[in-house]
C-alpha cells in the first residue's frame, strides 16, 4: 500500500493500474481481430472454390488487420505505462503461424496445382510464426524474474498481481470473442 505521505506512489499505482487496464482492453481486441483474421483466410482458402466469388462477409479481413495493427500499438503504449508485457509477439505467432498452419491444412486438404503454392508458404509462414516463441518465453522468464526481484521471491505481487492475471483473462476471452464473431459474421 502507498505511504500517505507519497501521494506521487499512490497516483503511479492509480496509473499502472488504470493501463494495466488498457492494456487488457486493447489485448482482447487483439486477440479478438486475429482469431477472426485467420478463421476468416481459413475459410476462404479450404470452402472457397477457385475463382468463386468472395463472400459478403470479405469485409473482416482488411478491418480485422487494420484494427489489430491499431489495438497492438494502443496496446504496446499501455503496456509500458502498467510496466507490463505487450502482446505485439503474441500478435506475429497469431497471424504468422495461424495463417501457416491454415496454408498447410490447405495443402493437405486440396492435393493439386494449387498445393505446391500452400506446401512453399505455409512453413514459411509457420516459422516466421514461431520465430518468436524463443523472445515470448525469454519475456515470460525476465518478467517473471523481475517480479520475484521486486517482491523478494517467486510470485506475483502489487500491480504484477492485478496485470498478468488480468491480460492473461482478456487474451483468452479475445479468441473466444473471435470465434463468436466470425460464426456470426460469415452467417
């Protein structure tokens, strides 16, 4: 708890806190968006037929990377206000390896001319993906380390306590929140 007497200590956990909020906020949408992106591209590329037309629904693809690209800048901002982690990786091993595991389930699905195509892209889209799992884990690792530093021992504590739980919640609610969309929107 802030001493009184600080009343600048009180008004930075006031303002960790409030970002710590954002950042959750702007997490969700990020996942949210991402899952939609890629279940979206899943759909046009195993239901579609070649040269069908685009469905409808098409819109969600440019809106879904437009307002992703946005929330994970929103994101990396709050982010560092709460001194908290950012989900901009989180967001690469979404797109990247969502969409390169969606090319290669393509190429298994539709053995074909086409397949050559999706067997060349989909591992290079995977491992652009998971490139970035060594810094994912290597951040998990720091942060934790920190945290147990700062608390004097393993363990979330103080606004770490209300931050990793809370964006943790928010991601996971964010794919929820993107399979939802998606199977209302392409109705």
């Amino acid at each position: 708890m802030a001493d009184p007497q600080m009343p600048g200590e009180a008004v930075s956990v006031v303002k960790r806190q409030v970002a710590a909020l954002l950042a959750a906020g702007s997490a969700l949408v990020v996942a949210l968006f991402t899952t939609s992106l890629v279940l979206a591209v899943r759909t046009l590329i195993i239901t579609m037929p070649e040269g069908g037309q685009a469905p409808p629904w098409i819109w969600i693809v440019p809106v879904s990377i437009v307002l992703a690209m946005i929330m994970v800048f929103a994101n990396l901002a709050a982010a560092r206000v709460a001194e908290g982690f950012g989900v901009v990786l989180l967001f690469w091993l979404g797109v990247f390896g969502g969409l390169g595991g969606v090319m290669l389930e393509a190429a298994l699905r539709h053995p074909g001319e086409n397949a050559l195509v999706f067997w060349i892209d989909g591992p290079i889209f995977l491992v652009m993906g998971l490139a970035v799992v060594p810094a994912i884990i290597g951040g998990a690792r720091g942060a934790w380390a920190r945290i147990g530093t700062l608390a004097g021992g393993p363990g979330l504590h103080g606004a770490d306590a209300f931050y990793v739980p809370l964006n943790v919640a928010a991601i996971l609610a964010g794919i929820g929140a993107g399979v939802i969309t998606f199977l209302n929107v392409s109705r």
